[in-house]
C-alpha cells in the first residue's frame, strides 16, 4: 500500500543571519562612556629611563566604550592593550581606538588601557621587570573591571584581552606567567654596592597592585597580535585550555615568529614567538586559534607603533573578522534539536537539545514560527520545509541550525494490498481543534483508490462555500492519509471557527461525502 513517511536531512550546525546578530554583526553606534578612568595607582619608573630605583606613583589610566542604547543590563568585554616594546606607546594608539570602537558597535563593553612604560634596551634584567609591570597591570584591571562590572554593565564570565605587540606580552604572560614559583628573579628586590641601573624595589605579587580587590585576574580568552612569551616552559597542562587566538607575521623582525630576540638585540632576553607557542599548545593537547601571514613582518595591519601608516590595509579586516568571529565563538549557545512524530496523524515534536539557550525562535518553513522551547507542529501537505531553530543565551549571544523535513508519499505496496473499491473514510479524530483535549487543531482524513485516478479532495463549510483543497492530482491505486490544519497558521485553509464541515472526494463518477466537527 501507499503510506506516509517523513523523511529528514539535517545539515550540520549553520549560522544563519537573525534580524539582530548581536557581536557578529555592527548594530550599534558607540559611546566614549568614561575617559581617562583611573582603574588602579602604582609605582613607575621616571622617565627619561635612568634605572629601576627611580620611581613615582602614577595613575593608571583607561577609556571606555559601550554600545549607544543598549538595554542589555550585562556584556562581555574586550580590553585592549596598546604596543610600544614598553618604552612608549599609549592607549590613544590608532589601533586600540579603533577595536573599542568596532567592538562595542558589536555589542560589547571595550576599554584601552594605560600600563606602565620604562625599560633599557640594552639590560635583560630591565625588560624582565617590564614585562612583568605589564602583566601585575593587566591582572589589576581586569580586578577592577570585575569590581565595578554592575556599573559598567559587564557580564564577569565573559572577560577577553586583546594585546598588541608589548601589549600581547602582558596578555599571554597573564594566561602563563600565573603563579608566583614562575616570578623572573629579576622582579625580586635588586641591591648592589656600588648601586647600578639594574637596582630596584621588589615589584611584589602578581596582584600587587589593587592588593584589596580579589577578584581573579585571569581572562576568558586572549587575542595575541605579534606578542611572545619568556619561555614556553611557562606553558603547562594546569594552566587548562585557555581559548587563545595567536596571529604574527613570519619574518617579523620586532618580535620573532620562532625564537629570537626581540628588536633583534641580544642584550635582551630571547622569547618565543608565535609559532613555538603553537607547537607547545598542540603538544598539550591544546585548542587554540592561529593566523600566521608568510613573508610579513611586525603590525602588519597598516600601522607603526599602532598609529595608521597612513591606514589600514586589508589585513586590518581580516584580523577583525578573525577576532569577531573568535570572540563569538567563546559566548555563543550551540543549537540543536530533534523531532519526531507526537501521535501518529501529523503532528510532529520539536524538542530542543540546545547548550545553553535561554530564548528559541522556530521557523518551521510554511509561514509559521514559534517561541516556545519545545513546540508541536504539523505541516499541510506533502513537500520539503527548512525548519529553523535559533537560539539565544543570557548576554544575547546566539546560534542557529536547521534541517530538511522532507515529507512525501512513497509506494510499498504490492496487488495483494491494492485496495478492492474507493471509499472515503472517517476522518480522525473528529471531533478536532484547539478546544479539544489534545488542542490539535489537525485531522486526518483517509481514503483507498482501486485505479490509477484523477483524485479531488476538498473541504466545504455548512453553507457549501469550499475552504480548502486539499488533492488535485491522478494518484495511483492505494490508501492515502491527507492532514486538514484548521488552524489559523494553515497554509491552505483560511482561519476557520467552530462547526459541522464537510469534505467531498471525487473520482471518476465517485462522489462521496463525510461530515466533520471542528471545536475552536
């Protein structure tokens, strides 16, 4: 005989564009909500560089960004740390600016941040306690964003750093350089007699700075623009899989892609770029995220000392994309679900097996969509529907999939299961609609035909007005089921309210005609 069988393709988890993609996509203008916040105090060399003993207090300085109009009450948010190979650069870099401002028209909280400046080219000592000024900064800003994340509206899971040349070093130091057995010796107390340039305070805890606020001071995730590590020693199984994004050029020459010195100087300490980085992570077993561009050199973006020169070329938007698309992917629920067949006469169960969904939006292909987490659905007729799932989280992040529900007639039967006449049959259930029990507003209506046939099926109301078609085909010899939706999403019956209905079949010189009640 004929039957129905629902048949499906699911495509793997695509991300299709929602009315609102939210840090995917620019939805916002931005606002320079705070400048020149000051997020902690601490000692700085003097400047001009004349060694470690001299020092001055000094106020650490950020700008915010958030995005205009806003009325989401919690973001993630993206710090920047501007380059400078810790003896100049600012946070007014053209770079930093500009990824605060594109982040935060993505929905995010952005800030660029001040650390301290002040090394020796020429002492490895010098650019030990540097590095490590670099890293107590970072650690004690993102404390103090987590302390003042309700008036900043920031969302404390989601916490990332973005680091540029110097800046990278303070943030792969921060996710690396995490306990204090890994502290340089160099960042203890200095003392010689006769005193030298080397000489200085001990630089104290990794948390030294802003000592009252304890909040951890690990990110959710860092991007790395041409940074480098002291050692990949420093790399190990506890420091747990840390999502990271390295990007650097091959023949950088201010910070080695392999090992080497960096400014090509071998009065500093070498460092290990990108690429040994990567290598160590993957031994680790590690996940991490990797764009190394062969043949190009430091900043290679468009900038020089993260000032344009004179603009950004196309890799700035390539590294944006990578980033955005990075950072998404940190926050984002994933999107799943199944369905299968409720009970027996067309309505199907869509069950959501989403990670980390607060919100849903189905598109079930025929008009129709739903906010419900678990809907029923029955589809009119056969033919394919797209059935979209997409999901959102608590901050608004969002994931999407979908599947093929190909619904069509297929023949198993053989002459010893042909039917012997044509007859319509009662439809079931009957009586149906929302004010039933089950509130399935669908019926099923069955009929046999003994020869291949022109078939007409339609449904006509009391006053013999026709409401809906449901066949106009030749069919061949079989039992067939068609569903009736009554319901206001129907593709095929205009809203329809309580009453006796009618459907009529016609084949040949075949005419007959059943009575249905539809209870709304």
């Amino acid at each position: 005989m004929l039957i129905k069988i629902l048949s499906f393709i699911l495509f793997s988890s695509l991300f299709y564009a929602q009315d609102t993609n939210r840090y995917t996509d620019s939805l916002f203008n931005f606002n320079q909500t705070i400048t020149d916040g000051i997020y902690a105090t601490a000692v700085e060399v003097n400047k001009p560089y004349q060694g470690e003993r001299f020092t001055h207090d000094e106020d650490l300085k950020f700008h915010l960004f958030t995005p205009e109009d806003d009325t989401l009450t919690l973001r993630p948010l993206l710090i920047n740390i501007h380059g400078g190979g810790f003896v100049s650069g600012n946070k007014e870099h053209d770079d930093m600016i500009e990824f605060c401002k594109l982040f935060a028209k993505k929905g995010y909280v952005t800030a660029t941040i001040q650390y301290r400046l002040g090394m020796s080219l020429f002492s490895k000592i010098s650019s030990e306690r540097a590095v490590y000024r670099g890293v107590q900064d970072g650690r004690a800003a993102i404390r103090y964003f987590k302390e003042n994340a309700n008036l900043y509206g920031i969302d404390t899971n989601y916490i990332y750093l973005l680091g540029s040349s110097a800046g990278a070093f303070a943030s792969l130091h921060n996710l690396f350089l995490n306990e204090e057995a890994e502290r340089p010796a160099g960042t203890y107390e200095i003392s010689n007699i006769p005193p030298t340039a080397n000489d200085g305070p001990d630089l104290g805890t990794l948390d030294a700075i802003n000592p009252t606020l304890k909040y951890g001071s690990h990110p959710n995730g860092v991007i790395s623009l041409w940074g480098a590590i002291k050692s990949t020693e420093l790399i190990k199984a506890s420091d747990g899989d840390v999502p990271l994004l390295l990007v650097h050029g091959t023949t950088d020459n201010t910070v080695p892609f392999d090992v080497g010195y960096p400014f090509g100087l071998p009065t500093l300490p070498k460092t290990y770029g990108s690429k040994p980085i990567n290598e160590h992570l993957i031994n680790l077993g590690f996940n991490n995220d990797t764009y190394f561009v062969p043949d190009e050199g430091h900043e290679f973006y468009g900038v020089s000392n993260g000032m344009w020169s004179p603009a950004p070329n196309a890799y700035w938007d390539t590294i944006v994309t990578k980033s955005t698309n990075f950072l998404w992917e940190q926050h984002k629920p994933t999107a799943k679900f199944v369905y299968n067949e409720a009970d027996g006469y067309g309505l199907w169960q869509f069950t959501d097996s989403s990670l980390g969904a607060t919100k849903w939006e189905w598109d079930f292909g025929d008009g129709t969509k739903s906010n419900e987490q678990n809907p029923t659905h029955t589809f009119q007729g056969f033919g394919d529907y797209l059935v979209k799932l997409t999901i959102q989280n608590g901050i608004n992040s969002w994931d999407t999939t979908s599947t093929i529900v190909r619904d069509t007639e297929t023949n198993v039967a053989d002459n010893l299961n042909v039917p012997l006449k044509f007859e319509l049959l009662q439809n079931y259930p009957n009586p149906f609609g929302k004010a039933i029990p089950s509130g399935n507003p669908s019926t099923i209506i069955s009929y046999e035909i003994n020869k291949t046939r022109f078939v007409l099926l339609k449904v006509y109301n009391a006053l013999g007005q026709e409401v809906a078609e449901l066949v106009n085909r030749e069919q061949i010899a079989g039992n067939y089921k068609v569903v009736f939706n009554a319901s206001t999403s129907s593709a095929t019956a205009k809203h329809l309210s309580s009453g006796v209905y009618y459907y009529k079949i016609i084949v040949d010189n075949f005419i007959e005609t059943k009575k249905m009640i539809l209870l709304q």
